[in-house]
C-alpha cells in the first residue's frame, strides 16, 4: 500500500480507502466486518462513512470493527444530509443539527473522537460562520482531528477559505468529490483550486459504483447480486448507452495495457498527483484484493494522454 498526505496537512492516507455506504444493506454486518478486516490487511488505513449512510448502519459496523485498534484507523464520518423529514433542523448545517448529529455519530461509532467530519454538502441557508465556528469548536475541543468538506464548487471552497482565514478558524484539509474515467468535471477548476491551497483530495465512487469495473454491458441483464441489480436508480442514471458504450472504449485500453478495466480506472485515478486518496467501496473481501491490485499498474503517459483525449 502506498501512502499520500493529504495536500499539505500531516495526515497520511492509504492510497486506497474504504467506502461504506452499502454496509447494513447489502452487505450485512458479519460481511462488512470482514470487509474491514481485510481492507486493513492489506494497509488500508482511512474508512469513510456518514451518519446518513444506513440510517446509521454504517457508522455502528464500523464502531464495532475497530474495536481494540480504534486508534490505528483515520475515521472519516459526515454531517449535513437531511436525517429526519419534515423536521427543520433534521438536517444542514447549523449549530443545533451538527451538534446533535455528532453526539449520534460518535455513539454509533462507538469512539469519543472522529479524525475528519466532512460537511457533506453546502447548506445556502447557514452562515458560514455559525457552521465554520461549530467546527471550530468541534476541533479545539478534541472531538474532531480535522475538518473536511464534500461536494463543494471553487465558490463554495473560496467562500470557506476566507471565512476561516478572517476569523481565524480551523481550516478543512480535505475536499471529497466525485471523480472518476466518466465524470472530470473537477478537473477544470475544482482540483487546481485544491492544489493550490493545499488541500487535500479524497475521490469518491472512483468506479462509478461499478460501471467501471466493466461487469454492465449494452444489452445484457446485470449481474445477480450487484448495485444494479438492486438499485433501480443507480441503474436507471447510470447504465446508459452511452456510458456502457465509453466504458467499451476503456476496456479496450485496458486490454492494451494487459490488466483489467477497474484496475486502469484506480490506477488512472492516482496517477493525478493531486488525487490525496481514491475511496473505493467493496461488497466482499474479494473486490478489496481486486481493487488493490490497482497499485500495481503504471500506466505509462502515451495511454494517459489517449485517455484524456477520450473524455
Ligand atoms: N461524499 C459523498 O457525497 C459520497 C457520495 C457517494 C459515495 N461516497 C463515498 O464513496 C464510497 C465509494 O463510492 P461508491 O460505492 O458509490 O462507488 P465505487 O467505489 O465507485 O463503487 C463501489 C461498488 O462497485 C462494486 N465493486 C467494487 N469493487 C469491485 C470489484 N473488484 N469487482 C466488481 N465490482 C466491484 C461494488 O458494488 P456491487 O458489488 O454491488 O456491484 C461496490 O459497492 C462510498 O462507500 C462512500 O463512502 C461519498
């Protein structure tokens, strides 16, 4: 395994991370405990959930894998998704709900700390500072080691910058986004952004939830057992012809290359030196060996190039 800081923060994360957000679902608690195991045997050292994930599920099965060794393992949790409907403070990013949510998350997870609390999503209707002073408070207290945000847009992050550099409030280290060989989008102004203030990077879905792994084809019943099989929307949004037909083309080059397509799509991914970590979510112990494997392939700038061209 290797191991990246993130941006220009001390922290150091596996290469690979572990996602959660399909452990208590799909995958059962006995099975995501392995998963974790496994994960950690191999040197994964960051685990990524949320207080949204399985209404909850994900942060106790993590809670209860860790035991003994919590300290070992950087937890990643979030907060801001809306948790209870039709309750105006069951969800964003106000004092009251963060507050609140954290006290649930470290009770699930079983830990009197978390290492990096995302906001998971802008929330327009909070000031900043209400939030960014929450967090603020969150770190000086010892609760939290660092702050982190996800899916914010370069306005989102400058806005947060400057907020924290005016009142001289904690900093986030760590910007989680999608990224992947089908959606690039971060690269235009997202991931300068980053670079440039030394944040860190932690890409989620790198394999577009598996459409990457090239077991979807045009035309073909997906396979018994996967997200699409049992998730309609992930299906419906993401098994499009056309995106079936562009992962054709990366399989192509993978099959250059000589390795499989969801190795190429993690490799590709860590080959942008401002990628911190990739988070990529397992179903069994067996997907975690297959997707390490990925730290493997170097793929040489000729095929870098050809893929940027194919975007
Ligand atoms: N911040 C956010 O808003 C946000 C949003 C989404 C996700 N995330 C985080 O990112 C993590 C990863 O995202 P993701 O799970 O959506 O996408 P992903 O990592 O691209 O895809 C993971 C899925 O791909 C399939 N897979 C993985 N390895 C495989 C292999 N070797 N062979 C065949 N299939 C394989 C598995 O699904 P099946 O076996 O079921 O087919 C697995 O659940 C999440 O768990 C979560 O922690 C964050």
């Amino acid at each position: 395994m290797g191991y990246r800081r993130l941006g220009g923060w001390g922290l150091r994360a596996s290469e690979i991370s572990l996602g959660s957000n399909n452990f208590g679902t799909q995958v059962d608690r006995p099975l995501a405990i392995r998963v974790i195991d496994r994960a950690l045997e191999l040197g994964v050292n960051m685990i990524d959930t949320a207080n949204v994930y399985t209404g909850g599920k994900s942060e106790e099965i993590i809670g209860e894998a860790l035991k003994g060794r919590r300290d070992e393992v950087v937890v990643a949790t979030k907060v801001g998704s809306p948790v209870v409907s039709n309750n105006p403070i069951g969800g964003g990013l106000s004092r009251k709900h963060i507050m609140w949510q954290f006290k649930k998350s470290l009770q699930r997870l079983q830990t009197d700390y978390v290492d990096i609390y995302y906001l998971h999503r802008f929330d327009p209707e909070t000031p900043l500072e209400e939030t960014l002073r929450t967090m603020d408070y969150l770190v000086r207290e010892g609760f939290v080691r660092y702050v982190g945000v996800s899916n914010f847009d370069v306005k989102q992050l400058e806005a947060t910058w400057r907020t924290c550099e005016e009142l001289g409030l904690e900093k986030p280290i760590v910007l989680q986004p999608p990224y992947n060989l089908l959606r690039r989008d971060i690269e235009v102004e997202v991931a300068p952004w980053c670079e440039s203030h030394g944040m860190g990077v932690a890409v989620y879905s790198p394999l577009q939830g598996g459409l990457l792994t090239g077991k979807y084809s045009l035309g073909a019943q997906p396979p018994e057992g996967s997200r699409a099989a049992y998730n309609p929307i992930y299906r419906e949004r993401w098994l499009t012809a056309e995106n079936l037909q562009r992962v054709e083309k990366y399989r192509e080059v993978a099959g250059q290359l000589g390795v499989d397509l969801r190795e190429l799509a993690v490799a590709w991914i860590l080959s942008h030196r401002w990628v911190s970590t990739a988070i990529v979510g397992a179903s069994n112990p067996a997907q975690v060996d297959e997707n390490v494997k990925a730290l493997e392939v170097n793929i040489p700038q000729s095929l870098l190039e050809k893929l940027d061209n194919q975007r």
